[in-house]
C-alpha cells in the first residue's frame, strides 16, 4: 500500500492556514508562513480558468486576508493519484462557505514537491467548480 499520510497532511493543514488567513485578522507573519507552503515557481489553473503564478497567490492572499468573516472550508474525499522520488499528485474536494451564506464546491488536484530538508511544498493546483 502507498502511503500518502505526509501530503494529506499538507492539504489539511494547508486549508487550516488559509482558513484562518481569510477569515482573520492576522499579522504579515501569518502570511509569510502561509506562503513557504508554496514553491517559489507555484502555478495555479483557478476554477474559471485562469493562471496564477506565485506573484498572483501573495497578492490575492494579501488582499483577502482578514476579509472573509466566517469563512469556512471543509475537505473530503483526499485521494492519492501519483507518488513518486521528490513528490506526490493528490486530489480532493473542498467546499466553502461564508457568513454571508455564499458556497462554493469544486475538486482539486495538486501537484507537490517533498524538499531534501524534509517539508512538503504547494507546486500546482488545479481546481475545478462542481456543479450544485
């Protein structure tokens, strides 16, 4: 059996920063912790298409941090695809919600690279909304 334990760890933990990111107001610290998760040459295909590079991610966190009161995510369904010397594809599904009520579902699949010195980093994802 393979085990996938260290990169389902990663996407749980990784979705309890960004969680706590958003819906919190929080320091640049929290930040920059959040963005070591992330490989320097992070690529992203968001839900509607479009491509965001690691510059995009800093940004788009940057500007939401602290912005989404109640915001909720809730992870099922992580599935091990790929794994292989120096990283793991993974999948999942991720629905999240907000105070105001506005949900959204969609499946994911990531692409991650585990570094000589141990941590697992964030070096694709591509998500896709599921229809309601």
């Amino acid at each position: 059996m393979t085990d996938y334990t260290e990169y389902f760890d990663e996407v749980i933990q990784a979705h309890i920063a960004i969680e706590q990111w958003l819906a919190e107001d929080q320091d640049e610290s929290a930040l920059e912790r959040l963005l070591t998760r992330f490989s320097p040459q992070f690529s992203m295909i968001s839900p509607l298409g479009r491509v965001l590079d690691f510059a995009a991610l800093n940004e788009l966190f940057l500007l939401a941090g602290g912005r989404k009161l109640g915001f909720r995510i809730e992870l099922s369904d992580l599935r091990g695809i790929a794994l292989y010397d120096g990283g793991a594809v993974v999948s999942y599904r991720e629905r999240q919600t907000d105070a105001t009520g506005l949900h959204s579902d969609r499946r994911s699949t990531v692409a991650f690279e585990k570094q000589a010195s141990g941590p697992v980093i964030w070096r694709h994802l591509h998500e896709t909304f599921c229809k309601q």
